[in-house]
C-alpha cells in the first residue's frame, strides 16, 4: 500500500467525516487484533465448535482444533473453496450462496453462485457435512436447502429485525423502508467484498484501501453515524431476502422459518 493509496482514501472519507463534524480519517497504529494470540485463546477455552471465514487454516491448526475436540467448520463460496477446506480436514463447511447478507466468506473464487446449486455441486464429490447459508427467509427455503442436502442451515438477514437483535434503530429503519432489491455488493466500509443496503457511503467510496486497513480507517465514521442515527453512513448488512424480513422476537421468527418434519 503505497502513502498516495492511503492518502487518497482519507481525502475521499474526508467530507463524510466533515458531515458527522469529524476530523478527516487517520489510519491507527494497529489495524486488526493479533490472530495467534486469538487461536491461542479458542484452544484454551475450548469452545464446542470453531467456525472461520476469509480463507483456510494450517493444517497445524486444524490439528490443534481437532486435538482439543473442537469441531472446526470453514466457510465456502465457491466449489474450489470447498474443495480446499475438505482437503484442510474440516469437520463442516458453510456453503455461502450469493444472496447472503454480510461479508463474503470465502477467499480464492466467489462468483456469487446460487445456493441450491452450490450445495449440489460441492455434495457430488465432497463427503462433508453442508451448512447452507444465503437467502433463506422461510421454512420453505429452508426445506429447499435440506432436500438438496445441507445438514444444516445458517440465517442472517431474516433476524436483523428481531427484537433480541443488536441492529440499532436507524438500521432497522432502513431494513424496514428498503425495497426488494435494494443491496449492493460493497468494498466501501472494510476492503472486502459485502452485501448490503445501498447508501451513501456504497455510492461514493470509489478507492477502498484492501482489508483490513479500510475496515480500521471506516471505524469512526461508522461509531459516529451510529451515535447520530444517520443510516446513510452506515454499514447497512444484509441479503437479498431482506425485503422478507419481518419483526418479531427470535422465537417467532424461528417459527417462520422451521420446516415441516415431513415434505
Ligand atoms: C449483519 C450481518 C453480519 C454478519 N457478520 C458476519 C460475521 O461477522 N462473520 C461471518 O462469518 N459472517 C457474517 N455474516 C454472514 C452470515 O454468517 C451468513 O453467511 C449470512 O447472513 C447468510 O445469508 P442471509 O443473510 O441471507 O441469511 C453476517 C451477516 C449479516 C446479515
């Protein structure tokens, strides 16, 4: 990362910031937490399950996990992807359709695959058990992804809007205002690619530093847009299915989205 790549993002953030009566944006010392001492962590506290997106671990690692008798489940967007994590010696893999709200998890290749159809593909020749992700907002989208042979299934967008979640309130207005089809494929908050709703910070950051040195330099923008409740500055996630999102506690929403014991 050359100064002038630097310098040039600060300046593009500069009045966003001077919007929210902030300084322009300065890059801090460290950019993102140290990874070593964090695994060191997980295999101290043993979790039951380790789950990771954004690449694939050693093959020490992998050991370790195991060793401890924690589950390790990595997270694919694409075949190659999955091919890859079966290799590593994953117990599980995520499969991240292209409809999924938040960062893409995947690393190598992602062209955005349907669900269903990446759930097919990577099951012909990979004996892994398939948490499927993206898009499922109902108990028949859920059923979908089991008949096509997911053992499980992860939802996001379909409790951004549940009482028990953290989404703040000019988030919730915006998920509640949005139009079907209103996400974005963004780099603007973090350096990678995201899906989310559509704002001004999608539609004006042209020259995103690479993660996580964009991540570091968004964060005030973003702790402050949240402080005055201006949706147009924030990192608004979600997926394709938002316009389907309904309030609700979780336990409702959980109903909506529970299949049927028989098809
Ligand atoms: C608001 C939001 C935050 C997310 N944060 C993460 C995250 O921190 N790590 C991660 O692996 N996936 C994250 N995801 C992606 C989800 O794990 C999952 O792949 C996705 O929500 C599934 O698609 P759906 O949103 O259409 O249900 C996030 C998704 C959303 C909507």
């Amino acid at each position: 990362m050359t100064p002038e790549e630097v310098a040039a993002s600060q300046t593009e953030l500069a009045p966003l910031h001077a919007e929210l009566g902030l300084p322009a944006p300065t890059l801090p010392e460290r950019v993102q937490e140290d990874f070593a001492a964090q695994f060191q962590a997980v295999l101290k506290v043993r979790p039951a399950a380790f789950s990771f997106a954004f690449g694939r671990l050693g093959a020490d690692r992998v050991a370790a996990l195991r060793g401890a008798g924690i589950l390790c489940i990595g997270t694919a967007t694409s075949h190659l992807e999955a091919s890859a994590l079966a290799r590593n010696g994953v117990d599980a893999v995520v499969l991240q359709g292209g409809a999924a709200g938040g960062h893409r998890g995947g690393w190598a290749h992602d062209d955005l695959t349907e669900l269903l159809f990446l759930i097919r593909s990577v099951l012909l020749d990979a004996n892994l058990p398939v948490i499927a992700a993206g898009g499922l907002m109902d108990a028949a989208d859920v059923r979908a992804a089991l008949n096509a042979g997911a053992s499980l299934v992860q939802c996001g967008t379909a409790f951004l809007r549940a009482t028990e979640a953290g989404t703040s309130a000019p988030y919730r207005a915006a998920l509640a205002a949005a139009e079907p089809g209103q996400t974005v494929l963004t780099c603007a908050f973090s350096g990678r690619l995201a899906r989310g709703l559509a704002n001004r910070v999608t539609a004006e950051v042209a020259s995103p530093l690479p993660y996580p040195l964009q991540n570091a330099l968004t964060r005030d923008l973003r702790a402050a847009a949240a402080r005055a409740g201006r949706a147009e500055f924030l990192s608004l996630w979600a997926g394709e299915g938002h316009a389907r999102g309904r309030e609700g506690t979780a336990a409702e929403l959980l109903r909506i989205l529970w299949p049927e014991e028989t098809e």
